[in-house]
C-alpha cells in the first residue's frame, strides 16, 4: 500500500477547529478506501511559542521536510502581539515557506453557484467566477534585505523593508502560471508596478520573455497593480490566471476572496520545484485566511477554506483527482442545500457550526465516493 505522509500543522485560533474537521476525512479516507495517510502533528505560531519559545521548533521543521506535504491551519492573535519580532507566530509561517522553497503559491478563487449571492458584490458580476491568483511566496519584500529598524540618533527611526526579485524567481513562478493557464482558460495576467519599482520593470520583462520563449501559445497581459485590484471588484471574470509577486499576491487574493462570499472560502496550495530525480515537489496546503481571533474559540468558523485545501493536497501531492473532484463538488452540494456557517448565511439557509459544516461535507464525500 502507498503511504503517504502528512504533517498536520493547526497553529493558533480558529486553525485547531479546521484543521480538526479536516482530520475526519484523513480518518474515513484511511478507514473506508485504504488511502495510506500516516500523519504527524506539529506546533507552529503561539502554540509553538507558547510551548518551545519559538515560532516552529526544529524537530517540528524537521518533520516538515520528511513529509509528503504539509496541513497548515492559521498563526496568530493577540495573546502573541508583544513577543520578539523573530519568534512571532507568523515567522513560523515564513520559515516553512522559505526553508521548503515554496515559491508558487495557488490561490484559486472559485464563487459557487449557490453563494453568489453570498458575495458583497452584485450576483450577475461574481457567477460562475474561476480564477486563479499565482503569489509568487519565497521572495519580494517579505524577505528581502535590509530588513530593520534602524536608530537615526536625532529622536528618529528608520523602518526599511526591500523588495528583491531576480531573474530566475521571475521565470520559475511565470512559468509556473502559464502551464497552469494551459489547463484552463489559456489567459495570463501579470500584476506589477513597473511605473514606480525597478523590480517590477524586470518582473514585466522576465514574464514578457518567458511568454515569448515558452508559452507564447498563451494569452498574456500585463497590468499595473493597483488597476488591477480595482478591475477584480469591477468585472472579475475577464481573468483567468493572475501572476504576481508576494506583496500584492497577498492582498489581491484577500480582495478576490470576497468575490466568493468570504475569506473562509479560499483554500491554497504552496508548492516547490519538482525533484529533479523523484520529480516530487515538496508542498504545503494553508488556507488564505488567519486564525480569526474574533471569532476563535466559538466553534462557527468555516472550515470550507481548509477542506478545500485538503483537496488540493489529494490533487497536487498525491494525483488523488478522483477525490479530489469529489471532495470539491461535495462542498458545492452542501452549500447548494442551503447549508451555511455565519460567515456566508443567507436568507432561508440553515446556519451550522464549524463541525456541522465539516460533517455535512464528509456525508456527501462519502456518498459521492461510494
Ligand atoms: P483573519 O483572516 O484571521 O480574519 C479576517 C476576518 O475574516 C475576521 O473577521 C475573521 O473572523 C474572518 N474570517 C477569517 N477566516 C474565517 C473563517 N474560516 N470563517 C469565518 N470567518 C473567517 O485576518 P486578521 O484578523 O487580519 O488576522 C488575524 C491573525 O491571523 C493575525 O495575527 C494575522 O497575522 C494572522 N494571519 C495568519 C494567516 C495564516 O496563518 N495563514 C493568514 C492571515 C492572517
Ligand atoms: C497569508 C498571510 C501571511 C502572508 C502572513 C500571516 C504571514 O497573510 O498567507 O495570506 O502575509 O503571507
Ligand atoms: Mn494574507
């Protein structure tokens, strides 16, 4: 039988009762189709803290990278606001990121039919809507140096943050977007700001050379950043595929989740370069969404954003696509019989906590599969 290793990280917050709902169907999975999960736990964030001092131990990190793809549930809240910068809960997150090389994060935004009217936005602009934000995650200003805060001596500071991308982060995580669009729709739209940083100038280049290269089958635009948050909220549907660099991967994909109904609804996948021998890519699955201090500890978070990343896992790490479709289309049923978490209620549904929610997603799973 395969084995196949996962390393379940729920962190902090709201991340313990998702990543708990996401244990039932590793369980049935192994029970009821022999799928092989060996899995591990690990601390990361305030729970890591709290425990080790640290934001992910070493023995934890070292788990990490023996697995065959990691759970990632959510980091932070504000118990852990005042502890060193370095060993804030979100330098856990960072630190996998990083030391798993996973570069290309995939953020698909996907407005299921029954929650159109879910979204802040009209129903007739978010229908039907499928898209998919490429974040490039182990560069830009989220790791470039300097990175400090340095004593100007005349009662002032300075906070310096740089953004760094070079030629090779650009062709890998453009490459990364255009095989993807090839799947899909065939479009690419690459986000930048080459108006006002240097490093956007060579992110244009790089994508428009790749393009030309290797992909010049695929349709490719560019667009200034901040136009382009502006044309997620105003006609989404006109993209396909997004590539853009960290920062702004960051907050796109927080707007574009609102386009679904809510942040609790985008799953991601964080993935490196395949092996060059066993052509295995190492892998994380995060939700986009945080460990929600404001709702943390009151079991009615939606659990869909890590379900569906545990989807992405069966479909990325381990070619499972059978149950990967049927897990995906048994969350679409769930919400098609009115069934809802607070955050995506609607008027005549039936609003259910977060272990409702994981529940009626399994049923249907089951049966799907049967
Ligand atoms: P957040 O994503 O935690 O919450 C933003 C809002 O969305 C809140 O009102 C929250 O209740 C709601 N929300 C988020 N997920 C939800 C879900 N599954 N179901 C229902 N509602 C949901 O962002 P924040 O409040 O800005 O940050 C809180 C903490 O989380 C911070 O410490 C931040 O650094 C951290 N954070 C962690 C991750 C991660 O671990 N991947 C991602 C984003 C933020
Ligand atoms: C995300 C989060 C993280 C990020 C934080 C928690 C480090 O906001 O995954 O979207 O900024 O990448
Ligand atoms: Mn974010």
């Amino acid at each position: 039988m395969t084995v196949r290793k996962l390393l379940l990280l729920p962190g902090d917050g709201i991340g313990k009762e998702t990543m708990a709902e996401v244990r039932k169907f590793i369980v049935a999975m192994n029970d009821k189709f022999n799928a092989g999960f060996e899995t591990e736990e690990g601390l990361v964030g305030g729970s890591a803290y709290d425990a080790h001092g640290v934001a992910i131990s070493e023995e934890d990190m070292a788990k990490a990278m023996a697995a065959d793809a990691v759970l990632f549930g959510a980091v932070g809240g504000p118990k852990w606001d005042s502890v060193p910068y370095d060993v804030r809960p979100e330098a856990g997150l960072l630190r996998l990121r990083k030391d798993l090389a996973l570069f290309a994060n995939l953020r698909p935004a996907i407005c299921y039919p029954a929650l159109a009217t879910a979204s802040s936005l009209k129903p007739e602009v978010v229908e039907g809507l499928d898209i998919l934000i490429v974040r490039e995650l182990t560069g830009g200003v989220y790791f470039g140096s300097p990175k400090e805060i340095i004593d100007l001596g005349n009662g002032q500071k300075r906070g310096i943050d740089t953004q760094v991308y070079d030629t090779y982060e650009i062709e890998r995580i453009s490459a990364v977007a255009f095989e993807l669009a090839r799947t899909r729709k065939n479009k690419v739209c690459s986000m930048e700001k080459r108006n006002v940083m240097k490093s956007g100038v060579l992110w244009n280049e790089v994508v428009t050379a790749t393009h030309k290269a290797k992909f010049s089958d695929v349709q490719l635009e560019h667009m200034l950043a901040d136009a382009g948050g502006m044309q997620l909220v105003r006609w989404p549907k006109q993209f396909d595929v997004i590539v853009t660099d960290n920062l702004f991967g960051d907050m796109l994909s927080d707007i574009a989740s609102m386009l679904t109904g809510s942040l609790g609804m985008l799953p991601s996948a964080s993935l490196g370069a395949p092996d060059a021998t066993t052509g295995k890519r190492k892998a994380m699955y995060e939700p986009v969404h945080g460990s929600a201090p404001d709702i943390a500890g009151q079991g009615i978070a939606n659990p869909i954003a890590m379900i569906a990343s545990f989807a992405m896992c069966l479909r990325y790490s381990f070619n499972m696509i059978t149950e990967a479709d049927n897990l995906e289309r048994a969350i679409a049923n769930v919400l098609e019989q009115g069934i809802r978490t607070g955050d995506i209620m609607a008027e005549g549904a039936k609003k259910v906590g977060t272990t409702e929610m994981g529940d009626a997603i399994l049923a249907e799973f089951l049966k799907l599969s049967a």
